[in-house]
C-alpha cells in the first residue's frame, strides 16, 4: 500500500468537533465525515495486511476514526503477541498529517489490567546499545519520544540519543512517572512516505526489529 497526500491532509484541519463543523461549516460535515470512513476503512484492512506480513503478533485493535463527539486528529491500530494479549507493551502505527510512524508502545489505558508492570515495559530501554549491535540497527532510522510531546514533531533521532549523555539526561528528567514513559521506533516524514510504494513491508520489518526490544518487556517472574 501506498499512502498519498490525500491520506495526510485528512487531519490538517481547524476543525475536528462536530459542534464546531456545523457551527462554522455546516455544508461540509457530511463530506467530512464519508472522507473520513472511506480513509479508515482503508486504514483498516492496511493495518490487517501489516500484521499478515509479521510472526508471534495477533490481529491489529484498530481505533475508530470518531470517538462520537468528534474525528480523530490520526489514525492509530496497535498490535500485541499473541501470547501476550494481556500485557500492556505493544507495537503501534499511527498516521497524522506530517509524518507515519511505527513504534513501542506502554498501553497506558489498559495499564491497570496488564499482567506485566510499567517496570517491566521500560526494561528495553536498557538493552539498545545490545539490540542495535546484534541486529545490526541503522541508529539514523529510528526516533525516540516520550508519550506527553505532541505527536508531530518532537523527536530526536536514535544515534543523537546514544551518543549524547546530555540528550539522554534531559529525557531521563522527563520520565519522572509511569505518564511519561519514552517510545522508540521509525517516524517517516509525510514527503518519504509518499514515495513508499509498499509501506507494508516497511511495518513488517520495523516490527520484527522492534521485536527485540518488546521481548524485554515480559515480566522476568
């Protein structure tokens, strides 16, 4: 699958409640909202497609593209092993309108119900300099973020993070609690991803690297 312009300029909007579309414009909501369906259904079957691609994940939980009251400003689906459906660490995809990204996740909204702690989750980040030695990482694909930035743009890229004790200081003062938990994984920029003419692959093999790391976020009990 290929994403276009199209797929990325459905989020670049003023408006994302509905009580704000009919309020300012009124002839547009019901184009807005067959747009938004026919992308996601889309989006859908893409996210199904990625997981057939992959070994030990189960089917994709795929969010809606409305939470009722309002459009999403993204498309997001989540992936989890398929033994461990129960665990709050996960693999995600997110489409917003600058950039795709592919990356680990901390399930926080099902935290309380996860057989496995945030303690747990946040292990791989001490097995990076391993993970991207013996599997042979290109430490210039991949992005870090912590889960409170704004989701377009603030990252810095995997090789700054490894070689920069003060970058990755400043990131050790932001996770000051399990609300503020780092992620890892690749942001394609919305100009790349339009050139990619099987994203698929390139979520399939991001997930098998990031395999890794999610393998050391199981419980060590």
């Amino acid at each position: 699958m290929q994403f276009s312009d199209a797929d990325f300029a459905l989020f670049d909007r003023y408006y994302f409640q509905f009580r704000q579309m009919k309020e300012f414009q009124p002839t547009l909501v019901e184009g807005v909202k067959a747009e938004y369906k026919a992308r996601w259904d889309v989006w859908k079957e893409f996210a199904a497609l990625c997981q057939q691609r992959t070994v030990g994940f189960g089917k994709p939980k795929v969010e809606s593209w409305t939470n009722g009251w309002q459009v999403r400003s993204h498309f997001w689906a989540y992936y989890k092993g398929v033994s461990r459906q129960d665990s709050a660490s996960m693999v995600a995809i997110l489409l917003n309108k600058n950039n795709f990204r592919i990356y680990l996740e901390w399930h926080a909204y099902r935290s309380a119900d996860s057989v496995t702690s945030y303690e747990d989750h946040v292990r791989w980040v001490d097995y990076l300099p391993e993970w991207v030695r013996e599997l042979g990482i290109d430490a210039r694909q991949y992005q870090v973020w912590t889960s409170y930035e704004d989701e377009l743009d603030n990252y810095v890229c995997l090789q700054d993070y490894l070689e920069n004790q003060e970058v990755r200081d400043r990131f050790a003062e932001l996770l000051e609690n399990s609300k503020k938990w780092l992620r890892i994984g690749r942001i394609i920029p919305r100009d790349e991803a339009v050139k990619c003419v099987a994203m698929e692959e390139i979520v399939s093999d991001v997930m098998r690297e990031l395999s890794y790391l999610y393998s050391k976020t199981e419980s060590l009990e």
